[in-house]
C-alpha cells in the first residue's frame, strides 16, 4: 500500500514519501474507528512490528549520513551560511513561541525539553527528499541546487546535535551519566573506526569495487553503532547516522553509492513498516475545532519561519529574489526525517498522541507545499521561453567585433 500511494504520488508531481506516509496514517485508528488496524496488526504482533521498523529507520539514518558530503559541510560561501542561519534560527525561535502556547493544552513530564523540542521539529529540513525534488525538477546541478543541499546538510547535522542533547536530557532514565560516554565514543568513530573503515574498504586509498563482505561489515558496523548509543541513552538513529559519517569519501565514490543503491533496497521494504508503526499514533477522527485551530497555528509557524528565515538569510547575501524563494521553498520540506524526529518526541514522551498527529500532518502539508510553490517560483513554461528568447537574441543580434587579444588579462 506505501509503494502504491507512493507511486501515485509521483504521479501528481509530489515525492513518495507523501504517499506513503499517508498510507501509514490509513491503516491507523483514524478511519474505522482502529478497526483496520487492530485486524491487520494485532497486539500480539506489533512488537515484531516495531523492531521491523527500528531496523528500517537506522538503515535510512545511515543512508542520509552516507550522502552527506564532508566538503558540502564546508559549505559554499557566504549565501550558505547566511542561508543556514536563516533556516534554523528563526523557525527555532517562533517555534519556541509556538511551545508555549501549546503548554496550556498540552502536558508533558518536562517542560524545558518540550519547549526545545518543538522550536527543532518545525526547524528541520528532509535533506534526502530535498535531494529527489533537486533532481525531479533538474535542479541539481544548478548552483541554487548546490547551495540547497549545502544549507540542509548544516541545517541536518545541527538539527541531530540538537535532538541528541534533548535526548539526552530526557531519556536516560536513571543512568544519566552514561551519555557523557557518547564523547569519547565519538572519538573512537573519528580516529579508530573512520581508518580502520579506510583501509579496510579502500587499501591504499584507491578506489575499490564493493564485496557482500565490504558491504555486510558496513551495515553490521551501523546497526552496532545504533545499538552503541542506544545503550547509553540515546537514540539508535544517532549511532547509525554517524557510522554513514565516518565511512571514507576519498576514493570511495563508486563503493559509496553501490553501499547506498544495496541500502535503499532494504529501505524500501522495511520503512513502510516504520510508516505503519508511526501510523498507530496518528488519530486525526477526533480532531474538533479546536484541533484545527491548533493546526493553523502551528502550520503557520513552521511554514512562516523556514520559509521566511531562508527567504531573508538568502537575501542578505543579494542572491536573486527567485533564487532566494526558490531556496526557501526547498527547505520548507520535512518529510520522513521530519517523522523521524517525532517518533523521538513521542518515545520521550515530550509528545501527546494528539499534538503527535497533528505534527505529522503538518510534516505531510509543508511537504506537499513545495512542488506547487516551485511551479509558481520557477514555472517551466517561463524558463523555456525564456530560453527560447535567448536562443533567439542570440541568433539575431549581429556578432561584435572581435576585440584585440590581450595577454594581461588572467584566466
């Protein structure tokens, strides 16, 4: 049902991911009152269900880890970083308004971390599903292409830093102190796992073809690594996500992208099951006026802070007013990492299951949102003809004297 309602949204110029996790949301107790649901999924089978998913989700954490380039996170100048900014701080800082407005209706056992927590869900950015618009769109060997996948690289990897200290503040139980171990453990990943990983998939750092055993080490290596920090109270995503970290660039491109191919094959059966087990906690049949207004506001927030943030960052920087919406339009998109993220506010218990749905839908939306915004920022139809026109300018306007060479001039 997730590949077919993804494969439909394909069709109407959307990504996947919508498709599918709408058909998590459907099989859930929000149509039939929970009566699909329970006969599909009994109680008894679910655990399995969830440990399915567990699994999926850190394969996908791995997979974005693994695309996210060491020389993108150097970024790619001043528009970057400013852009950067733009896109973390305000949306953070309206969502923390945001936060307080929900405490009223809302209980939580932590009320420092759930302020927290919703300022970084409304400031995330879906890097992978940027990634496939990018391309849907022919985008993604444009400059504005670049600097999209620069700005959610840095906006990604701040979102997870962020989501580990409140996870770590939460969700530790009585052994707090085991997550001071995730210092040196990232130490051990930087300076024992990262060569050993080198030398082991890229002897002599030349590039070398991938093996079912160079590929079995590696996932081994990343679930290890989710089970790592899941052991001293974090999240299993944050182990695997800085495995696909640390596995070797130079050299490894071709290795990386099999790596990656052979991951999305497990990926697209597994996360469907995550999109289920997330579907469970997604009521929307009881949702009254008051949900919808609640809705609004914080559709407005994640919406009017990504967009606008992003919007102004660029512009400070005097990129083009298009340029600068189109990149703001890119970075409005949450999709799965967005789920993802709101998995772990539930977990922590930082969310209810209804400000959990309404969440959700509010992932669905803003993704939803940037294909149609694209069409109207950048509409086919203009580019083309505006190509056209330069075509023909160029084919009508006489060619200019040669001018003299000249040797002083640089390359």
């Amino acid at each position: 049902m997730a590949r077919g309602l993804g494969y439909l949204a394909t069709r109407i110029q959307q990504p996947p991911v919508v498709g599918e996790i709408l058909a998590g949301v459907l099989l859930g107790p929000t149509l039939l009152d929970g009566a699909m649901s329970e006969l599909l999924f009994p109680e008894e089978v679910r655990p399995m269900l969830i440990g399915i998913a567990n699994l999926g989700v850190a394969l996908f954490m791995f997979a974005i880890g693994l695309e996210i380039e060491a020389g993108t996170l150097k970024g790619n100048g001043r528009v970057t970083v400013a852009s950067a900014i733009g896109s973390t701080i305000v949306p953070f800082v309206l969502g923390i308004g945001l936060a307080f407005i929900l405490l009223s209706r809302h209980e939580t056992p932590n009320k420092g971390a759930f302020v927290v927590f919703i300022g970084l869900a409304v400031s995330v950015t879906a890097f992978p599903v940027l990634a496939r618009i990018l391309t849907d769109r022919g985008l993604s060997r444009t400059a504005i292409g670049a600097i999209a996948l620069t700005t959610a690289a840095f906006v990604d990897v701040a979102a997870w830093a962020a989501l580990a200290g409140v996870n770590a503040s939460v969700g530790a139980g009585g052994s707090n102190w085991l997550v001071a171990l995730i210092l040196p453990y990232l130490a051990v990943m930087l300076f024992v796992v990262r060569p050993l990983l080198s030398h082991f998939l890229t002897p002599e750092g030349k590039p070398a073809p991938a093996t079912a055993l160079k590929y079995a080490v590696v996932v081994v290596g990343a679930l290890l690594s989710a089970a790592a920090t899941e052991a001293m109270g974090m999240h299993h995503i944050f182990g695997a996500f800085l495995f696909g970290l640390v596995v070797p660039r130079k050299g490894a491109d071709a290795l990386r992208a099999d790596i990656h191919d052979r991951t999305g094959h497990l990926t697209s059966l597994l996360l469907p099951v995550y999109f289920v087990v997330a579907g469970f906690q997604v009521n929307l049949s009881g949702i009254g006026l008051s949900g919808l207004l609640e809705l609004g506001l914080i559709l407005l927030v994640a919406v009017l802070g990504k967009f606008g943030g992003t919007y102004l960052g660029a512009r400070s920087q005097k990129l083009p007013r298009r340029d600068a919406a189109t990149l703001a339009a890119l970075m409005n998109t949450r999709g799965l990492t967005e789920l993802v993220i709101l998995g772990v506010g539930l977990k922590l218990g930082l969310l209810d299951g209804p400000l959990y749905s309404l969440m959700v839908v509010m992932a669905v939306v803003t993704t939803v949102m940037t294909g149609p915004l694209l069409t109207r920022i950048r509409p086919k139809a203009v580019e083309a003809e505006a190509e056209a026109g330069a075509v023909a300018g160029a084919a009508t306007t006489p060619e200019p004297a040669p001018a003299r060479e000249r040797t002083d001039v640089p390359l």
